[in-house]
C-alpha cells in the first residue's frame, strides 16, 4: 500500500496535469453526534485531463479510452473520457470504544484501506463508469492509527479494542455506475433545478451490491457533474464535470435510493459478532455546497435504514469534501 501511495503521487505528472484535478472527502459519524458503526472514512482522488484534450503529452485517459472502447458508451463519439484514481480509507467500530475484549452483541472492529481507477465517459447529459480496486481488511489497513489520532484530535474517547480487528484479507473490486439527467430547467433569478437518477454496481469480497437512485439538485451557476451527492462511502467526490461551473454559485441537494446487498465482509467474516446483513437498505443524503470555476466545497450529512437485521438502529455520518483543479 506504501507502493500504492507513492504511485499516486506520480500519477498527474502521466495523466494531462494541464487541467487535471484533486479531491478530498472526509466522512465522521461525530457530525451527526454518533460514534459507532461506519465512523470514520476518507477519499483523496486526482482527476485526469479529457482524454480529448490534445494538451497532455502522455494521456492515460486516452489510452484507457482506446483500449475499454469494446465496454458499453466508452469511446461513444462526442463524450468526453477521463480517469479518477482514488486512495480510500473506511472503519467499522462498536459502540462501546473503552472495552478491549471483543463485544460478540455489538459490531467487530474493521479497517479497510484501497485504491482503484475509473475511466469515465461523460455527455451533456449522462456519465458512465467502470473501475477496478484493489484493497486490504485488517492491521495494514492502517485505520486504527488513523481513528487514535483523529479521536485524539477532537478530544473523543480513545478506541481499545483494535487488536481484535477483524483481517487481514485482500480485497478486489469491479465496479460500474450510469447516470442520466432527467431535466434541466430555470426558474427563474439565474436558479436552477435539476433531477437525474443513478444507477451502478459492486463486485467485491468486502461488499457486492447494486443501487439505484434519485438526487435533486436547486442552485446557481450549477456545475455538470449530474449527481451532486459527494458522500465519501458512495463517492461522487472526483467525477467529471464537478469543477465545471460558469461561475460561482450555491447549491441544495437531496438524494434518495435503494442498495441491493448480495454479499458483506461483515457478515461473512465476523465469527461470534451478532450481524446479519440486511439485502435491502435504504438510503437518504441532504447537502449544501458552494463552488466556483475550479473549486468546490460540501457539506453532506447522510443516513441509512438498518443495516443489520438483529436491530432497527440506523446508519449515519456527515462528509466534508473539497475539489480543485490546478
């Protein structure tokens, strides 16, 4: 994973830094005034140059274009291709973070670190996209240092049961996900409003899903990246078109949608851990953003029906996220 990091750094200097990007997202339980369950996850992304842009010398993104142009819309005349690579960090924890043993009625302790890349295909009016991920459960995955000094940050309890984090495993992923507009339109002082409904997929041996859903957006000088959700668990941090604003503006989002759940690490893996995945969860998100021609800011707080079948408490966290193109 060391090797990984490394490699993203190099990555705009191959990939058209002329107009490419960079985001960060961060997602915290702690700004719903929770601290269990998904607590604590970030994103760092760099998204590449257009394929279609001659500016770049090497273009990763044109060669990733010519060589998936066999997958559906890639390579569609008119559309723009890029690639986002993507660094992840997720952690799963308990509720009851003062108790070393493991607490087999409660969740186990996951750390879960990854890397993957997207090509992207981009219209006016839809965006489709297929990646791969590579990653890793367990201590390398380097979540308990990253929740000690992030809890030590905001003064909140110190976690002591990591030792009984669940791992190590390596895990793959294949991935796919289409959106469409489905209007656009002004209503009136320079506000605008617009739908589109999303939908994608997950094969993976920590989460093997499919989701569909609906987001809303209202504001001004809207940017086209079409879903406005930039929840870190299910990123839209580092899509295309979510720099391309004509000028600065604001923006109210609401999402809603449906995760269809075949497999989970969490359930498979926990042993003794009470935990029966739900295969149907539903999901809701509200947000707030500003952004201007090359940068972006959000604020998302987002939340899910149970998770688990054993109880009716629901999922929630807040996400921070930024984007800049250079």
């Amino acid at each position: 994973m060391r090797l990984i990091i490394f490699l993203f750094a190099l990555i705009p200097g191959f990939a058209g830094a002329s107009s490419g990007a960079f985001s960060i997202s961060w997602d915290n339980d702690l700004l719903v005034g929770s601290d269990k369950g998904y607590t604590n996850g970030g994103r760092l992304s760099y998204l590449s140059a257009s394929a279609e842009n001659n500016n770049c010398e090497v273009c990763l993104a044109r060669g990733a274009r010519n060589a998936m142009d066999w997958l559906p819309v890639i390579g569609r005349t008119g559309n723009d291709h890029t690639l986002t690579f993507s660094l992840s960090q997720l952690m799963v924890t308990p509720e009851n973070l003062q108790e070393s043993d493991p607490i087999y009625k409660d969740l186990p302790y996951v750390g879960y670190l990854s890397a993957s890349i997207t090509l992207w295909s981009q219209s006016s009016d839809s965006l489709t996209g297929y990646g791969i991920g590579l990653g890793v459960v367990g201590p390398n995955s380097g979540a308990e240092a990253t929740q000690k000094w992030v809890h030590k940050l905001t003064g909140s309890t110190n976690p002591k049961g990591w030792n009984n984090q669940l791992g190590t495993d390596v895990i793959g992923e294949l991935h796919a996900f289409h959106a469409q507009r489905l209007f656009r339109e002004n209503i009136g002082s320079g506000i605008h409003q617009e739908m589109a409904w999303v939908t994608g997929g997950t094969l993976s041996n920590f989460v093997s899903s499919g989701e569909l859903g609906m987001s809303w957006r209202i504001g001004t000088n809207l940017p086209a990246n079409i879903i406005p959700d930039y929840s870190g668990a299910s990123s839209a941090i580092g899509l295309p078109g979510s720099l391309d604003a004509s000028g600065s503006g604001w923006s109210v989002f609401i999402g809603v949608g449906m995760e269809f759940i075949a497999y989970s690490y969490l359930e498979e893996r926990s042993g003794r851990y009470d935990y029966d995945q739900r295969p149907v969860v539903g999901q809701g998100s509200v947000g707030v953003g500003w952004h201007s021609p090359g940068i972006q800011m959000a604020i998302t707080l987002r939340a899910t029906t149970s998770q688990n079948e054993r109880n009716k408490d629901s999922l929630s966290f807040g996400t921070v996220s930024a984007a800049y193109r250079f």
